[in-house]
C-alpha cells in the first residue's frame, strides 16, 4: 500500500497482518516535482485516463455553492472553482 497526503484518523492495520501476508506501507507526506511529471506522463501517454473524474464546475461569485458541493463530494468527483 503506497499512500500520499494525509488523513484524519488512523489507519487500523495490524502488523501481524502485515507480516504475514507480506504486505508494504509506504507514506510519504506531499508530491515531489517528480511524481507530478510522472503523472502528466502518464496522462500524456493515454496510459492514465482522466474521464472517470466528474468535474463540478463554479464561478467564483457561487463560493458557497462550490465549498457545499465539495463537502458532499464521494469517489472521484473534483469540485473546482474559476473567476471567469
């Protein structure tokens, strides 16, 4: 299990489970300039396809709609907010 960013509760893995199964956990706090080129890379190459993410789109003067949205957001929504 490899896991970037953080979290507001603990991760309840058990290391006996993890050692029995042969299990790895890596954490590493933010992305590297790095790991962002991947990324594109990635993205660039059709290997990664983006069209599974649902964008909800706000302007900026609906602020408050966009952070309720955000708040409900599940899965592989992004909600975004734009001045234009």
């Amino acid at each position: 299990m490899v896991l970037m960013g953080s979290m507001e509760v603990d991760l309840p893995i058990a290391y006996r489970e993890m050692l029995i199964n042969n299990w790895e956990l890596m954490g590493h706090f933010m992305y590297s300039g790095e790991d962002y080129r991947a990324l594109i890379a990635l993205v660039r190459s059709g290997q990664l396809a983006l069209d599974a993410i649902a964008v909800e789109r706000y302007a900026f003067n609906a602020l408050e709609a966009a952070i309720d949205a955000a708040e409900e957001a599940q899965g592989l929504t992004c909600v975004t907010v734009c001045t234009s």
